[in-house]
C-alpha cells in the first residue's frame, strides 16, 4: 500500500507539473496576441512614423475606446472554442460566419474589421462550398489573416514530434481562408517557432531547426521548399541585423512574419517587442499580435504590464475561456500520458 501511495503521489506531482508548465507558456502566448491587437488596433494603417505608442490607447482608426481588439483577437477565440468543442471545420467556419454577420465574439457587439481573403472564404462557405475548399488560393490571396487566428493549435502540438503529421494539422486550419502554399508554409513557420520557443529553444536555433525540418522533409521539387524561398530573410545569420527601415509591416504574410520576428529578435522584453512591432506602422493590430504572441511564448506573463492587460475590453469573458482551453489542454495531455486527468 505504501509503494502505491507513492506512486500515486508522483503521478499526482507529475501531472501539476505538466498543468503548471502548460500554463507558463500558454497564458502570456494567449493574451499577448490579444494585447498587441489591442495595442496596434487605434494606429492601423498609419504610416510609420507618424505617431509613436507607447501604452494602451483608443479611437484612431476605428473609433474604437482603448482597451479594443480586432478580428485578429474575435477568430483566435472562435478557434479556441472550436478546438473544445472539437468541432469540424464547418463548425469552425459557422463561427468565423457569425463574427462577419453577428458580431459573435466582438469587443463592443460590433464587426469593424475583416480582412478581403478571409471575408471571401467566409461568403464561399455561405454559399454552400466544403470549407476545405473556401479559402483564396491565388498569389493574392497571402494575407496574414490565417496566422492571426491560429496560435491556439500550437498547444494540441506540443507533443507531437512528427513534422510530416503537424504541417498536415496546420495546413487544414489554414486552408479554409487562405489555400496557397506561401499561407501555408507561413503557418507552418509560425506554429514550428512557437513550440520551439515553448520547448525553450532560443529565438534563433529556432529559426535554424525549422529550415532544416523542411530541407530534411521535402524534396527539392516540392512546393513546400519551393514557397519557403519568399521566407529566406528570415533564415539568414544576420536578419536581426537588418535595418528597421528594410522591415516591411504591411498585410502580406510574408513582410507580417518577417516583421514580428525581427521585432522580438531586436528586443530585450515583452513590452519593447510588441512596442517595436506597433510602431512599424501599416497592418500594426496583426504585426503586433503576431510578435505579442511569440514574445508571450519567449517570456512569463509577468512581463505583460499587469496595467495593459487590465484594459482589454471583456477581460472577464476572455479570461474563463482562456482559462477553460488551459484545462482542455491539459486534460487532454495528462489523458495521453497517464489515462486520467487532474481532477
């Protein structure tokens, strides 16, 4: 009986372990992406260097008071409440739906902001397309709207090590807005950093593994590795070496991607990262989302300004379903491994 109860203790010591390491990590990844939509939603589009943000503020562009996200921040929690419902993709869609028509996970009760692609994908699923085939597939229709949404997906992948049946997950949650190989290979990057940086490799072996992932796993003729020829900034020694005014912050997946991983390259904290990324200017609500979300992978949530995150409008609402996806998470980690939850 002794030897059971000690086994049963370490059970019991591992799976709060595994609760408290998931929670490290998924907590300043979720709301830093909210507060650097927050934080770039008053200034979008504006030109870099013509303001300068240095806390939370409102209205600017939008009209929006401080405090406000975007569809950046609105479809993340359509995804998050999909992925606990273990929904479908038309499950999925029907909430991307009811964000354009109905407001449905809104700041205010008020859809101001959606993106072309992800506005046709959406009008294509409506009229009665699969969602697997409703996203834009042409080179104009690699906009950063599918990373913006899909942060939540690096948390059901922590475990998984198979980088042939990941890109196939993140291909899928991709898709259904944004079909061309550079969105995908775009996602696949973001994904594949992210839980690098949650495995605790640094910013810049992180970058290194992911191309070798590629090279190791694709051949040559693939158009994988042919797409990831558009991402080659990131993968050279001195990207964080390049000038601020090199930095491109526009819709493109490409320049967004680039953009967030130069911002938390070239910084030392949280808060000067997702600082720097609203103040490159133009698409700043998802830039700063972006890097928000991987410099709250990098760093603790005690580097988010207590201050900025008390601002975010519903912090009530966002915090019981963030709370209620770190309990899935989890849940879902400790029945693999152990065949029972924490409770």
């Amino acid at each position: 009986m002794k030897y059971k109860r000690l086994v049963d203790k370490w059970e019991e010591d591992s799976k709060m372990y595994l609760f408290l390491n998931v929670k490290d990590k998924l907590m300043p990844t979720l709301y830093g992406g909210i507060v650097g939509d927050m934080l770039g939603v008053p200034v979008e589009f504006k030109k870099r260097d013509t303001y300068e943000v240095t806390d939370v503020e409102g209205y600017g562009t939008y009209n929006q008071p401080p405090g406000t996200w975007s569809d950046d921040t609105s479809l993340t929690l359509c995804l998050i409440e999909n992925m606990m419902e273990e929904g479908t993709m038309s499950g999925l869609m029907k909430k991307n739906s009811a964000y354009q028509d109905h407001a449905y996970l809104t700041p205010h009760n008020k859809m101001f902001d959606i993106g072309r692609t992800t506005a046709e994908s959406i009008d294509r699923f409506k009229s009665g397309i699969p969602p697997e085939n409703c996203g834009g597939n042409s080179v104009y229709d690699n906009g950063n709207g599918a990373i913006m949404r899909i942060s939540p997906i690096a948390f059901t992948l922590i475990n998984n090590f198979n980088f042939i049946e990941k890109t196939e997950i993140i291909k899928r949650y991709t898709k259904i807005t944004h079909a061309h190989p550079r969105s995908i290979v775009g996602s696949i990057i973001y994904i594949e950093l992210l839980l690098r940086l949650y495995h605790n490799n640094s910013l810049s072996q992180g970058i290194v593994d992911i191309k070798e992932l590629f090279q190791e796993s694709f051949d040559e003729d693939h158009i994988y590795l042919e797409e990831l020829k558009h991402y080659q900034r990131i993968f050279a020694e001195d990207f964080f070496n390049t000038p601020r005014e090199k930095i491109a912050s526009d819709g493109y997946i490409v320049h967004s991607l680039e953009a967030a991983i130069w911002s938390l390259g070239t910084s030392a904290s949280f808060k000067e990262a997702v600082l720097t990324a609203v103040n490159l200017g133009e698409d700043t609500d998802t830039v700063a989302s972006i890097t928000g979300s991987l410099a709250g992978m990098h760093y603790k949530i005690d580097e988010i300004p207590i201050d900025w995150l008390n601002k975010i409008v519903k912090k009530q609402e966002i915090d019981d379903l963030i709370d209620r996806f770190l309990k899935y998470c989890t849940d879902q980690f400790m029945m693999d491994k152990f065949g029972s939850t924490l409770d």
